[in-house]
C-alpha cells in the first residue's frame, strides 16, 4: 500500500539526513513508492537527466532556500549491473537549463564522468534535484532490484510536487497512520507547524476528530 512506503520513508533517521542535505529541518515528501525493477526482456536504460521537469512547473533555483533532494533506500546489494549512474555538478554546472536531458552523442564527456552508485542493502543514496542521474538495464538474468523512492523539498519550494496526499485522506488506513505519526512526519507530509495562524482551538480540536488518538501536544504548547 501506498500509506507503508510513505511510512517506512517518513523514518526520523531519513528525515535528519535529508534536513542536513536541504539544510532545514522544515521538509516536505512530495514523492514515495517502490520500485521493482528486473533483469531478462526489460529496459529501463535512460539518458543522463534532471526530475524537475515532472516535479515542477518552473525551473532549479540555485538558492537553498528552495532545494529538493531526492533519497533512494536500497532493499538489496546494489552492484554495477543495476546502479543508478550520477554525474558529479562540478561537471555540469554551466549547462543551460534547456539541457535537461542530455543526448549521449552531444555530451560523451559527460556520459563517461558518470559514477556508479554501488552498495549494500540498506544504503541510503541522496542527491540534490540539479544532479544528472539516469536509470540502466539490468543484464543479468535472473538479478533484480527493489528500491524505495522518494523527494523531498523545502517547506517553501510551494510549487515542487508529485504525489497529492490530500487525495488518500480519507482512506482507513491513512486516518490511523497519521493518527500515531509523530510531528516531524505530520509536519513532513504538509501540516502546519506549532504556532501558525492556522491552528486555533476550533482546528485543534476538530482535527483531533478527523484522527481518533492523534498527539497534538506540540501544538497545543
């Protein structure tokens, strides 16, 4: 389901890391699901390219303020046959934005720069929206790939998105999910910090309704 890979990805350790990439403990989840990926008749090779044209209407800025970091946990050893490829920003860094996606016969310099994100299960992989990475095929027979993926952005990169929480809201087993959540995971998913003008006595005590057994302490301070 859609609510246990949010979940598994809204771990407290994952959010620390991904604060100390976008330099802010104020984050977002706007992307999460499970890949499975296999070897055998299947292609999944990729040109070298930047998400931000699927996951936002304008273009990377260079302020932090507004960053996004995309965070891949590896459910298996992940070897040469099956890594995503990343080419370092000190390598692309002047290239114009309407290069997103780089043909290998214009950029072979770029293509051959490009590292291999090899490691053990549990590896976590992050990297900045600018970075150029690309997806390969998986040669061997039999090999395969299971990967949890999400994106991340700042609190006031607004028009960053992909998945819509909002949509799955009333589904049973998101209404019990977010009522054990702990704040930084609801805060993740896109509630109000304490102290915002959108919580008053009325929103506390109806939102305590919506999730039966909800902690809103930290609001409530």
């Amino acid at each position: 389901m859609v609510v246990d890979e949010v979940r598994r990805q809204l771990d407290q350790k994952l959010l620390s890391a991904v604060g100390a990439v976008l330099r802010t403990p104020d984050v977002r989840i706007y992307q999460a699901c499970l890949w499975a990926k296999y070897g055998g008749p299947h292609t999944y090779d990729q040109r070298l390219h930047l998400d931000s044209r699927n996951q936002s209407l304008l273009v990377p800025s260079e302020d932090p303020a507004f960053h996004q970091v995309n965070a891949f946990v590896c459910l298996n050893d992940v070897d040469d046959d099956s890594a995503t490829r990343v080419v370092s920003r000190q390598h692309t860094s002047g290239l114009a934005y309407d290069e997103a996606d780089l043909d290998r016969a214009r950029r072979p310099k770029l293509y051959a720069l490009e590292q291999s994100t090899v490691g053990p299960a549990g590896s976590l992989l992050l990297f900045e929206a600018r970075t150029y990475h690309r997806a390969v095929d998986i040669s061997r027979p039999g090999a395969a790939r299971f990967v949890l993926n999400t994106a991340f952005r700042t609190a006031q990169a607004e028009w960053v998105g992909y998945h819509a929480w909002p949509f799955r809201g009333k589904r049973p087993e998101w209404v019990a999910w977010l009522a054990r959540s702990s704040p930084a995971q609801l805060q993740a998913l896109g509630f109000p910090p304490p102290h915002r003008p959108y919580w008053t006595p009325g929103t506390l005590r109806a939102v305590g309704l919506r999730y039966p057994g909800i902690d809103l302490s930290a609001w409530e301070a």
